[in-house]
C-alpha cells in the first residue's frame, strides 16, 4: 500500500516543481540527494531538522550544545530562507532542505546522510520520514514539541492514520504539561514524554557583559536602543528620540545596523538630521550624551548594550523582514518595542506581550508615542523588562533539557523498529 501511494503521489510532487520557480531551487535536496552547495552532511550526525528560519535558529541552539558535549550534527528545513539562515548562522554545521516526505525520497535522504538520531524541532511530524527512520533502527527525537490547541483536534480525527508514527517516535521533550499530555494522547508512550520547555524561548545561559570602553562613552541619561535595524528603522529610530525629546525626556540614542556594512549610510542620513554621532569603533573617540547618536559599527556588543537600555527596538519589524532577536533584550531585563512583522520571532513575542515586556508598534509614529512615553516613566519601563526576564526564566535549562533527552537516546541500545504499517 505505502508504495502504491508512493506511486501516485510522485506526480504531484514532480508538478509542484514544473510550475514553480521557488520549488525548482534546491531541487536535488528536497529529492533527497546531496545538496547544491556547501560540505556535505556527515555519517553517524545527529540530524536536526526545523521548518523554517524560528524552527532552525532554535536548532542551532541544541547543535551548539551537543557539539560541545563531542556529537556530530547536520541540519535541515523545509524553506530556502531557513537554510540561508542557519549557513550564515552556523557555517560549521552542514544544512541542507529537508526531503519530501515521500517514501522513496526519504530512504535515499537517509541513505546519504545515515545518521545516529533525527531530531525534529516542534511539530515537524513526517510520517513517511518518521516511518523510514524506525525501519532502518535511527531513534526520533521530538524536541520542544508542541501539539497547538487547533491541531489536536485535527490529530484526534485521523488517529488511525497518525497513531502510527506518534508511536514510532522514541522519546519527546515537550515544551509543556499540556504539550506533554497531548503527545501522550495521540499515542506516544507515556514514559517516552517529558516536559523541557521551549528552545525558541531559552535565554542565553551567560548574561552578556558590556565592554567597558563602551561603559565609559555612555550617558548618565535615558538610553533608546534600536538594535538590527534595517533601512527605514534608523529614521523612526530618530524621530523616537525627538518625541521623547519633545515630552521633556533626557535621551541619547544607540544605532546598530543589521548589516555594519551599512554604517556610512547610516552615519550620513544621522548628520542630515542634525545630530551629533559617534562610532563604537572609535575606541579612544568622545563620550556620547543627551541629544546624541552612537552608531554601533561592527558585531558583538549589541547584547552588551541592551544591559543599559532603558527601553529597546529591535528591528527587522517595522520592515518587512520578519523580526530579529528579541529575547537579548528581553532577557537583559529590558521592555521591548517591535514592529508588526515578526513572524521569525513569533514566541518571543507572544511572550513578551502576554506578560507586558513587550509592545507591538504598527509603524515609525506609533514607535515614537510608545517609545515617548516608556522613556519619560523610566520606573515602569524597568518594571515591564522585570517581568519579560521572569516569564524567560522559566524556560532556561530548556537547551540542556532537550539535549540530555537526545543524549540519554544515544545512549542506549539501537532501539527495535517501531510499528509498521
């Protein structure tokens, strides 16, 4: 039966790419062979796969860890973006796209990368995948899984199709009770489930520290700082620090470019505005204060400077690029601002919203008011940053947890081929 409708779907998925330019890229891995570009992936990895970019950020964090602990990992997605992504992100770790989950496709995926554990990131449940796995004795490895209020009802209609390949899965790391008991209901042995929390939402395990060259150059004053900002961003950035100008407030500005390469652009469109700026790499260059911007034109001080932020922005939001990183500041203790697209940090801002951390602005006047009135009530905004490293405490240790449940996996014997069918 499995390879009759393998047969029938074969078809459809050959048409999706004949009509679609977008499918075409990266054909050869979605078949399941070697990927067009970059190392390939390597025998006995651990294979982590994610959907999209939310999904393989949060597997770059489980590969840091079971690296560290001597594993080998390689990486997948279902989307040319996540893929970009994590090649940018982690250059170590070879990612490719995910195969079709057709039966003939995913045994040659399996064949040519032949690892010792799939791990599959929150819902990516592929049954052809997940079946192909247990027949060749790989342990399936959900981590921070999570069954939505929506979908478990549509799980429960087609039991009899699914049943099957929740049981195959060997062990699971959910990210909550509730997570964990609709695993449990949908057919993954109780003693296979354990709650680990969220990876999107982990917090850095180290609290970032601040150059203390930086320290010296800042104001004793309110500090706005717009973080991973895109074209656009940097001049409702600056209207933010007029309008808190406007409503009294003392406030210097802090500027960092997504891309330091466009740093010049950056500095030029701030000295039409009027403003004095500094650079951060000016080492031995003036102090910043009130009414001033300093430009942060290279990587890796930027979670320092959340830690003296009053209030943050972190940008790709404003901008439709689906947002960037809001758990740095949120986890300095620091309220956030963000722009309506941040589907690439979904979690991170349902999170912030539900405990007050955080506010959705819809364009650059609503950031200006917001940012107004955080900055002019320094107390409060302090308050709300409290809240947001609360609500993140409680999924710290979550990267540890899921990697301990591959790690006890790997551990063990091969375990038996699961049900088939």
């Amino acid at each position: 039966m499995a390879a009759l409708a393998a047969l029938a779907g074969l078809p459809f998925a050959l048409g999706a790419f004949a009509v679609s330019p977008q499918a075409r890229r990266g054909w050869r891995e979605r078949l399941g062979r070697a990927p067009d570009r970059g190392p390939q992936p390597l025998k006995d990895s651990v294979w982590i796969h994610g959907a999209s970019v939310g999904e393989i950020l949060a597997a770059a964090k489980l590969s840091d860890r079971l690296r560290a602990g001597g594993h080998l990992t390689c990486a997948s997605t279902m989307t040319l973006t996540g893929r970009d992504v994590m090649r940018r992100a982690r250059p170590e770790v070879p990612c490719s796209l995910a195969p079709l989950d057709h039966p003939w496709l995913v045994e040659i995926a399996l064949s040519r990368v032949r690892p010792c554990a799939l791990v599959l990131i929150e819902t990516e449940l592929w049954p052809s995948w997940i079946a192909a796995a247990a027949r060749r004795g790989v342990p399936v490895v959900v981590a921070s899984g999570r069954i939505s209020t929506r979908s478990f009802p549509r799980y429960r209609r087609l039991a009899p199709i699914f049943r099957g390949t929740f049981a195959r899965l060997t062990a699971v790391g959910a990210r909550t009770e509730v997570d964990a008991e609709r695993f449990v209901a949908l057919g993954v042995p109780h003693g296979r489930v354990q709650v680990c929390g969220d990876l999107k939402l982990s917090p850095p395990e180290t609290p970032p520290r601040l150059a203390h060259e930086l320290e010296r150059r800042l104001p004793d004053c309110a500090i706005l700082v717009a973080g991973s900002t895109h074209a656009g961003e940097e001049e409702a950035a600056l209207g933010a620090l007029q309008a808190a100008e406007n409503a009294g407030v003392s406030v210097a500005l802090v500027l960092a470019p997504r891309y330091p390469e466009r740093s010049d652009e950056v500095e030029r469109m701030v000295r039409k505005a009027g403003r004095p700026l500094l650079r951060s790499s000016e080492r031995d260059g003036a102090n910043l204060k009130a009414g001033g911007v300093l430009l942060l034109d290279g990587l890796g001080d930027l979670a320092g400077l959340y830690t003296r932020a009053t209030v943050a922005f972190v940008g790709g939001s404003l901008v439709p690029r689906g947002g960037h990183n809001l758990l740095e500041p949120a986890a300095a203790g620091r309220p956030v601002l963000f722009g309506p697209h941040t589907e690439n940090a979904k979690n991170a801002a349902d999170l912030l919203l539900a405990c007050g951390a955080g506010e959705r602005v819809a364009d650059a006047q609503a950031f200006a008011a917001a940012a107004a009135r955080w900055l002019a009530d320094p107390k409060a905004a302090a308050q709300r940053g409290s809240r947001g490293r609360q609500a993140l405490d409680a999924h710290r240790g979550s990267v540890e947890c899921n990697a301990a449940l591959v790690e006890a996996v790997l551990g063990s014997p091969p375990p038996r081929p699961g049900v088939q069918g």
